[in-house]
C-alpha cells in the first residue's frame, strides 16, 4: 500500500518535472529570437557595436524567450502585460525591473549621466552650432510623415521617427509613452544604426563635401569662462522648460548632471553620475527593453519597416546636419568645414570623432574634434527638445482616438 502510493506520487513528480520543461511548450518564434540574441551578443562582443547597452538588451532577449522561462523572469498573473503595480502576486524578476520602463525613470537617468560627462564648452563657444543641430534633427520629421503614410498610427510614427536622433534613451523615453509595443523594435533599430555610424555617415560625408571643403582648418575656439559653463545649464533649462515642459525630463536631468561636473563643488556626485548610477541604470534599461522582444512582437512586417524607416531618419539626420554646415561654410566665406555638419546628430562623442577622422584622411593635420563637438552636443539638446515637440502634439492620440485619426488622415492626403 506505502509503496503504491510512493510509486504515484514519483511518477507524479517526473510528470510534472517534463511538463515544466520548456521545449515542450516553446514555439517557433522562440527559437527564431534565441538566433537573433545569438547575432546581437556577436555583434556587441566581437564587433563592438554599442557593447554596453547591446550586450545586456541581447541578453534579456535571450533569457525572455527560452521556452518557459518567461513565466518565471515575468510573471503570469493576472495577465504579463498589465502593469498593475497594486497587484504582485507572482510576479518575475524582470517584470520589476521593466517598471523602470513604464513608468519612464531609466532614459532621464542615464541622461543625468550624459550631462555629467559632456563638456558644453564648444557648444557655448560657438552657438551657432546649435543651429547644425537643429538641421540634424530633419530626419525626425520627415521619418513621422514617412510612416504615417505607411499606415502607423501617429503615436506609433513619432516613436519611430524619434530614431533619426541617434538617441538611444530619447528613443526609449518617446516609445514608452506612445507606443510601448515598438519599444524593443525601436530601442535596438536605434542602437545599431549609433553603432553603425562610420559605416552609416562617411560615405554620406564625402559624397555631400568637397576636396577643398574637407581640408578646412577651423579658427581655434575661444576660452569659456567657468561661470559661462555653470549658467549655461540653467538657462538653458529654464527657457526650453518654459517654452516646452514636454521636454524637461529628459533636458532637466541632462542639465543636472552638467550642473555636477562644472560646478566644481560636488564632485563625488558627479563622478557617481558618470558611473555607479550610469552603469547600473544601463545595466537595467537594457535588459529591460530585451525582455519584451518576443517572437509574437519583434518578428512582425512592422519590425522590418521600423528598421527601414529608422534607417532612413539617421542618414536625413545626416544630411539635414551637413547641409546646414555647407550653408554655414558659404556665409562665413569659407571659415566652417562642412564635415562637423554631420555630429549634429545626437550620438556623442561618436559622431564628432567621425568628423575628425574624415578630416583628418585628407590632412592629418586639420584637428576638427573640438569644432565637432559643438553641434554634437547640441544635437542632444536638440533631440530631447524633438522628443518634447511629439510628446506635446501627440501623447494624448497613443490610444487611437478620432483626432489621431484624422491627422493621420490629413497627413496621408497631403503625400499623396
């Protein structure tokens, strides 16, 4: 009789153990996403394409679609995608972790990081820089008209637009509002194409400069003073605050943390917000947005056109920034190299290094770094000033309503 009942209950056991297992509940999609995590780990560690935000985005893909585990690392009660923060019952690890996500904390944190390790110097030595950045942004624009006409909605075309930034965390920070399914579409279409930079911009570089253009040699910048950098970041946060509250977030922390590094009087916050705190909010922002990357989201004929389209918003990014720089080179008779036109986007300090390598194939000598990282700089500014303006137009239509719609509709009447 004990022995019956014992041999019930193991064989009870093991049945329970294979039903638990994960291949006998995986799908397709499942391993078509391992494959895909496999190539963007490959990417990050041996190409070192934007390792430290790719790797740990890759990975959380990776853990999110072993067969099964979803049900441990999120949670099935009382439904994965209801962020019920009132209702914790079973729930996984990274279902708390993606809170930072919902609720859009993470993408101004690590902006808090940026602001503490970038030097506005350039920017304030030359303002007119700023309007490099601003050009910059063109393909923002052009990108939401884009897919708007390919029948997104306008909540879900201002998140992809967003790409054309080259701002990984403004893109995540825009998506999370309006479009939270396309968050991890978008997160890595924009990440990729930062990596992407050199293969991306010089040949668009060379094609819109000339010879000539290209060995320019740029009248060194002035000294900024320190009181200059310290009321820089509050001006400018107080007056784009005032115009666009929209953008303060993202902007407001940027220029806190550039606060810290000029200041001079807080130096271990600084120096945490470059990087204990930058790490680990990377660390959680990209396992985060890797873990909703499922086959039944990411593997979708919109996934293929928010990669076209995000393509085609860095490279008018691109263009739009170069054109203003060759405007800028013909007013000033020849004085501003057109090449910093194309750090107008808002990858720093990526895209002024590119910059300087171009220049610097045609006259080792001819340093444009420093001019470069003004527009860079202000291509951030810029971007978080963008992501406000959608936010501001567009955050009340991520639902679909009527209005939405007949904006889509206007819009689509005009491209055709």
């Amino acid at each position: 009789m004990q022995s019956g009942l014992l041999a019930v209950d193991i064989g009870e056991i093991f049945i329970n153990l294979f039903n638990s297992m994960g291949f006998t509940n995986g799908e397709w999609q499942n391993y078509v996403m391992l494959l895909i995590s496999f190539v963007l780990m490959y990417l990050a560690i041996v190409k070192k394409f934007e390792p430290l935000l790719l790797l740990p985005i890759a990975f959380g893909m990776f853990l999110m679609n072993i067969p099964g585990a979803d049900e441990v690392l999120w949670g099935t009660y009382p439904d994965p995608d209801v962020h019920d923060y009132d209702t914790v019952e079973n729930r996984g690890l990274l279902w708390y972790l993606y809170f930072g996500v919902d609720k859009v904390i993470y993408p101004p944190l690590i902006f808090l990081g940026i602001g503490a390790m970038t030097d506005f110097g350039p920017l304030i030595a030359n303002p007119k820089s700023m309007l490099i950045g601003a050009g910059a942004q063109l393909g923002i624009f052009v990108a939401f008209i884009l897919a708007v006409f390919l029948g997104f909605s306008v909540a879900e075309a201002a998140s992809i637009a967003i790409i054309g930034g080259a701002d990984g965390p403004t893109a995540i920070y825009v998506t999370s509002q309006l479009a939270d399914d396309f968050i991890p579409m978008i997160a890595i279409a924009a990440y990729s194409y930062m990596a992407l930079i050199p293969v991306i911009q010089k040949p668009i570089m060379r094609a819109m400069t000339t010879k000539k253009e290209r060995t320019i040699k740029m009248k060194q910048l002035r000294k900024v003073s320190k009181l200059e950098k310290v009321l820089f970041p509050l001006i400018v946060t107080l007056v784009v605050g005032i115009i666009l509250p929209s953008s303060i977030a993202l902007l407001g922390m940027l220029m806190l943390g550039n606060l810290f590094r000029e200041s001079g009087v807080v130096d271990r916050l600084s120096t945490q917000a470059q990087n204990g705190l930058m790490n680990t909010i990377t660390i959680f922002l990209g396992i985060s947005v890797g873990c909703k990357a499922t086959g039944e989201l990411f593997l979708s004929v919109d996934t293929l056109l928010i990669i076209v389209i995000g393509l085609l918003a860095f490279v008018i990014g691109t263009i739009g920034g170069l054109l203003v720089a060759k405007i800028m080179c013909v007013a000033t008779h020849g004085k501003v190299n057109p090449l910093i036109g194309s750090a107008g986007v808002s990858a720093v300090p990526m895209a002024a290094r590119i910059s300087e390598d171009v220049g610097r194939e045609y006259d080792p000598q001819n340093h444009l770094l420093m001019h470069a990282m003004g527009p860079n700089v202000a291509g951030v500014i810029a971007s978080s000033i963008a992501a406000g303006i959608l936010l501001a137009c567009f955050s009340g239509y991520a639902d679909g309503t009527a209005v939405a719609e007949a904006v889509q509709s206007a819009v689509s009447a005009v491209m055709a």
